[in-house]
C-alpha cells in the first residue's frame, strides 16, 4: 500500500520540482514585465540556477549508487558533467 522511495530519489526530485517552479515563475515574470531588455536580463539569471542543480542532482544520484558503481565509473560521470558545464561555459 505504502511506496517506498529512496532517499536519493526523493531528493532529486525535489530539487528538479523547485528548480522547475523557478522556471515557471520567471516564464510569467517576463511576460508580466513584457519588455525584452528586461527579460533579457531575468532570463539570463536563469544560468545561474542550472548548473547547481545539475551538480547537486548528479551528486546525490552518485551518492545513492555508490555501493553499487564502481569508483572508475564515478569519476567517468564525473569527468562527463565537467565537460558539460565547460561546454556551456561563456568566454
């Protein structure tokens, strides 16, 4: 009757609900505001957000699968979300 969810799980998904509700709000900030230099400037403030919560959520995920993923592995995803982040990383 009671589903149980891991705590990792639980964890990303939260992060990921709040960081979508962000979204959200900024999405009706802008047309609130309907003026592009400002919602330019909103809108850019958005990339401030991602990468931690792409961190955050990469971590506690690595953090759950630890005792089932090999060390090698981990630094492998790792080594993967740091090329991401150097990826989208303006000059």
């Amino acid at each position: 009757m009671f589903i149980f969810l891991d705590k990792a799980i639980l964890g990303m998904a939260i992060l990921r609900l709040i960081s979508g509700s962000i979204e959200i709000f900024v999405a009706l900030l802008i047309i609130k505001m309907n003026d592009i230099e400002k919602a330019l400037v909103v809108n850019s403030s958005l990339a401030l957000i991602g990468p931690p919560v792409l961190l955050l959520t990469t971590v506690i995920g690595l953090t759950g699968m630890a005792d089932k993923v090999s060390l090698s592995k981990i630094l492998w995803v790792l080594c993967g979300v740091g090329c991401i982040l150097y990826g989208v990383k303006g000059n």
